[in-house]
C-alpha cells in the first residue's frame, strides 16, 4: 500500500484493486503521449468536453466565478470561456502526459521565451529569482519547458490519491532540481538563495494561513501574505511569469515580465494587490486558460454572504 509523503514511485507498492482505475487513467495518458502534438491537442479537447459533462457542481462554480469577474461580458461571452476553459483542462491533462514522457529535443521544438532577460538581470545581480505564477491550465507544461533551459524549484502540494501523488512526484523529480512541499519553507528558501528559479502560485484560498482581503478581478479577496514573507526571507525579486498556449496551435510563449517594483514593501496589503495585479493581468487577456472551477472567492470579509451555495 502506498504512502501518503509524495514517495519514490514503486510499481509493487500499488497493486491493490483500489488502484486499478488510476492506473488504467495512467495507461490512458501514456497512449495519449504517443499522438503527435496537434492530434494531442485535439483528444485533449475532446476529453475537455467529456470533463465537462462529467463535472456536475463545478459548472455552478465556474458561472458564479465568470459571473462576478467578467460582470461586463454577455452570458454567451461568459459561456464561450466556460467551455474553453473546459477543453483547455482537457488539454492540460494531455500535456501532463508530454512532460512525463516526451524526450526533451521534442519539447524545445514547441516553446520560446520572451522576457528572459529580466531573469538573468536579476540572477546577474546576485538575487534568487520566484517566478510568480497563478492557477493557469498551462501551469503543468510550463515548469516542464522552462526546465528545459534553466533549474527549476518547484512546490509541492501532496495529492489524495497514494498512486498518483507517488507517481507525480517522482516524474516531477525528474527534471526539476527541487520538487519541495509547500510546507517546507526552510528548504525553499535555501534553493532561493542558490539562485535555483522558483515557481510560486499563490492564488488559492488557504484559510488557515494568514490572509488580507485585497482586490482580485474587482473582488475583495482572500490572498496570502506569504509571498511577502518569502521575498523577504530570501532576498528574491518577484517576476511574474505566465504560459501561453499559441492558437495557432504550434507551441508555447513562456512570459517574463520584469521584477514587481518595490516589493516587499513591508505592507502586507499593498504586496498581496501587486501580486493578484499581477496575475489579473494575465487572466484578463487569457480568461478561457485560468482553472475557473476553484472556488477562489470561498473566504470572506466578515459579514459578507457567501460566494458560493
């Protein structure tokens, strides 16, 4: 029986008849692996519509996240970046299966970088780089590609299933050069200050951590104050970095944008503003790619009624 602590994978340890269907969804994506990378974007589509169907309440989620982010946009706007979204989802799980088992020659033929050079200012100078990301549907394939070209530390959030939390944490350790758990901040912090980029997203609701309510898409949101703590701990500058499906469907855009200005400020509140700043911008030009089925909006101000029912 396999352990809950993002172990190395051993095949022997999940034979038990509880796992079957994770390993017949593992063998499914290890065929999808097999596609040319047009074909692959296709069956993830197709797959993102089959999610869709499937997802029963996370619909509800996603229109009541639309519905209050994009109040501007027309229900048939709003629609349309409901069910991209959902393909989008589906492609992700096909380009889960290219980071695991696509050589990298194959890989660097798909992506280029822009914005390298605020990254290698900032290394130049002598500071640890985080790269600030959000909960985008690219988020998988972009640390994949990145590692390509430079190390890449990365956090760690232990999954539920035993055999899919074992098997992802060891394909992850295999080319990224710290795969760390989110609650070992001592450890990320040391691969900060080697100089190691890191890949941080913040965007989630984590109640029980410290929080402040600073707007996101117009809306008072529940955003930690960790990302403060952490530039201060380790001396790092914050860029902020985004992945970019190309629609012609060749490829990938990997954005860097320049380090945020003055930060950490010692304002919790003005550092938590840049920071969702920062990814607003990315998910108001790309609405259809952000994982709109989280319930980001669940923690609220005291005495406001519930986002979601």
């Amino acid at each position: 029986m396999g352990k809950k602590s993002s172990v190395i994978f051993k095949a022997s340890d999940y034979y038990s008849p509880k796992y079957w269907p994770t390993w017949f969804v593992l063998g499914l994506l290890r065929l999808i692996s097999l596609l040319p990378y047009r074909a692959g974007l296709f069956v993830g589509r197709l797959l993102g519509r089959l999610i869709f169907l499937l997802s029963g309440r996370h619909k509800h989620i996603v229109d009541i996240n639309l519905a209050h982010c994009f109040p501007q946009k027309t229900q048939r706007e709003r629609d349309r970046v409901k069910a991209l979204c959902y393909q989008n989802l589906g492609i992700s799980l096909v380009e889960m299966a290219m980071c695991w088992w696509w050589k990298d020659e194959k890989l660097e033929a798909l992506v280029e970088i822009r914005g390298r050079e605020h990254l290698d200012a900032v290394l130049d100078s002598g500071r640890g780089a985080i790269l600030l990301a959000g909960h985008f549907t690219s988020l998988e394939i972009s640390g994949r590609l990145f590692a390509l070209f430079m190390p890449l530390q990365v956090m760690y959030r232990t999954q539920r299933n035993d055999l899919f939390d074992s098997f992802l944490f060891t394909r992850r350790s295999s080319y990224f050069v710290n795969t760390v758990s989110r609650k070992n901040t001592r450890q990320l912090i040391k691969g900060i200050k080697n100089k190691i980029p890191t890949w941080y997203a913040p965007d989630q609701d984590f109640r029980r951590e410290r929080n402040v309510f600073v707007p996101f898409m117009g809306i008072p949101t529940a955003t930690i104050t960790a990302s403060s703590r952490l530039a201060r701990s380790s001396g790092a500058a914050m860029l902020p970095f985004y992945p970019e499906r190309k629609k012609d469907g060749s490829g990938y855009i990997l954005h860097i944008d320049a380090p945020l200005q003055d930060f950490p400020s010692g304002d919790d509140f003005k550092d938590a503003s840049a920071v969702n700043q920062s990814i607003e911008k990315y998910v108001r030009l790309y609405p259809e790619n952000y994982i709109w089925i989280h319930q980001r909006f669940k923690t609220r101000p005291p005495g406001e009624a519930p986002f979601y029912p």
